[in-house]
C-alpha cells in the first residue's frame, strides 16, 4: 500500500474547495477491483459536483470524477485479472464513492467493463459518460424505428459533449443530421462532425404556442429538457420518438399529451447512470463500430487536474466545445 495523487474536494463553510493532493490507499472505498486510472473526462455532472451544486454529494472529503478509464491493479474477481483494460461510467461513482479524478480507484466489478479492442484511454473518455448517452439515445431511436432517410434528426445542445457525439454518431449512422446551438460561431465546427444545417436554440427555447405545430423531425436527441423538449413533441413527425438525456435548459416539463395522442410520438428515458451491464457492453462494442474516431479527436481536449476547478463553471454555462479529457498521469 501507498499514496496516489488525486483532486480532493473539501467543503469549508459550504463551499466546495479542491485540492490536489497525495492519498493513502487505504482510504479508496470497498471493492473488488483497484484500477490504476489513466484518464477521466469532465461532463456537465461533474461540473455540478466540483461546483458544489445539487447536493450530489453528501461527504467530505471527496474525489469526484464519474468516468475513468484504466488498467486493473489487482482484483478479486475472477471477471477481471491485473493488466485488463476497463471503463467505468456512472453507478454515481464520483458522487456516493470516490471516482476517477485520481491515479487510483477501487469499485465492484459488476461496475466495470472491459474496454474494446481497437479503443485507447484517451478515446474511451473522450467518449466517457456524454458519448456513452448518445449511444444509448441512438440505439433507442433506432428500437422505435427509425431508419436513414426518414428525414431531419434534431440534435439540441449540439456544441457541447454528448451534442457533439451525437451529431457524429447520427451522421455516421446515415441520417441527415440538424444542430440546434446558441453559438452561431460554431457552425464550422458542427458541419466537420457530420450536420447538414444549423437552428438557433432560440427557436426551440420559447414555449410552445400550440399542442401540435409542423412535422418536422423524423428523430431527435436531447441534451437540453425544458421548454425546448416540449416543443420537439410538437415538433416529431408522426411515430417519431424524442429520446431525453439532459436538463440544461431546465428540469420541468410543461407539455399536453396531445402529440402521444394524435401522432403516437414516443418520448423515450435514456438513463445511462444505472444502465444494465449487457447494456453497457452492447453501447461500447457500438460506440467502436459506428463513431467515426477521427471525428472524436477532433472535438476532444486533454486537460491536467488543475484545468478543473476553472472549467467547471464554464461546462455549466454551456461555453466549453465537444469533449475534454482528464490526464490522470501527466
């Protein structure tokens, strides 16, 4: 047993304060297996958890980071052996047990998968838990039916991590792709990944004047809740599905059932927090098949630990780009 560096949340006075720091390993929570981290990633939750907000941890000290991926150490399971490449996401590792803004992490094994052949750390958390929900949102799309060529796909908060991801993996899979972005500023780099057209959120954002507006998308994913996934149900083409996975733009949802009733819409819960395990597997092996890994190197940054407590903020505000990396052993 040793020590391994790792960001440390401290809550002094009720504010949440970071520090990096050299941790016994004695102190890492129960578990199975201990992985020698390489890399996380930082997504909008961990923004919130760095920031303090939510209330999304109840302990301290605390290492937060939800993602991480690395190389088992040791394991007393016998699913995993020292040397096997594994990602972590969810199970609120990083929230109720320490997660992966550290050089080391120990979890249960039923928390792990093995990470795919062909996939490095570093692309494995630029993927991390945003990625890893856009495949999830596709794979339901695709369960409901549907198919390329049925028309425009909606993709809102295109710009930031899961957005960006989504907007690949749509375009790779053969749908027309439509962006919907508050940053204008950003349309070159949306057309790169893969959208055909761009829509200001403005336009989505206000409250739908009517139950019922004009088909108009034949999919959508997303990122963003609101008053902007209340007007996408106005919005889908008849049969068409929603599949919600975020609430930037806000947790309520102020809508009729008019469209599930006269259009048979689906809106679809994509929950990749506590995914079932063969689930995980099936989206990963996806994820390796059908996301276009130059792509994902063009929308990712890699970041040391002390980037962190300055870009927490800008993730919540919407103003960070695509994905950013975590190197766990720079």
């Amino acid at each position: 047993m040793g020590t391994f560096r790792a960001l440390v949340l401290h809550e002094e006075g009720g504010k949440v304060a970071p520090s990096i720091e050299a941790v016994d390993e004695t102190r890492l929570p129960p578990g199975e297996v201990t992985v020698a981290v390489e890399c996380s990633t930082l997504n909008y939750k961990d923004g919130m958890i760095l920031q303090g907000i939510g209330r999304l941890v109840r302990n301290y000290p605390h290492v937060p980071g939800i993602d991480f991926a690395g190389t088992v150490e040791r394991s007393d399971s016998p699913q995993f052996k020292p040397g096997d490449p594994v990602i972590l996401t969810g199970w609120r590792v990083g929230e109720t047990q320490w997660g992966g803004y550290a050089e080391k992490a120990r979890v249960r094994a039923s928390y792990l998968v093995h990470r795919p052949e062909g996939l490095s750390a570093r692309q494995a958390m630029a993927i991390g838990t945003a990625g890893f929900t856009a495949m999830l949102a596709a794979i339901a799309l695709e369960r409901h039916g549907l198919k390329p060529g049925a028309g425009d796909v909606l993709v809102t908060g295109a710009a930031g991590g899961l957005g960006s991801v989504a907007v690949a993996l749509l375009f790779r899979l053969g749908h027309r792709v439509v962006a919907s972005t508050g940053r204008p500023e950003q349309r070159d780099y949306l057309a790169e990944l893969g959208a055909a057209d761009l829509i200001d959120r403005a336009t989505l954002a206000a409250k739908p004047s009517r139950p019922l507006d004009t088909e108009r998308w034949a999919g959508a994913i997303d990122a963003v809740g609101g008053t902007t996934l209340a007007t996408i149900l106005t919005q889908l083409k008849n049969r068409a599905s929603v599949a919600a996975c975020g609430l930037a733009g806000g947790s309520d949802l102020s809508a009729t059932v008019l469209p599930f009733l006269l259009r048979g819409v689906n809106l679809l819960g994509i929950d990749s927090v506590m995914c079932p395990r063969d689930e995980r597997i099936e989206a990963w092996q996806r994820l390796v098949r059908d996301l276009p890994l130059d792509r994902l190197d063009r929308m990712t940054e890699t970041v040391p630990f002390s980037a962190l407590p300055g870009l927490a903020p800008k993730i919540l505000r919407g103003e960070t780009r695509g994905r950013i990396v975590v190197d766990v052993t720079g």
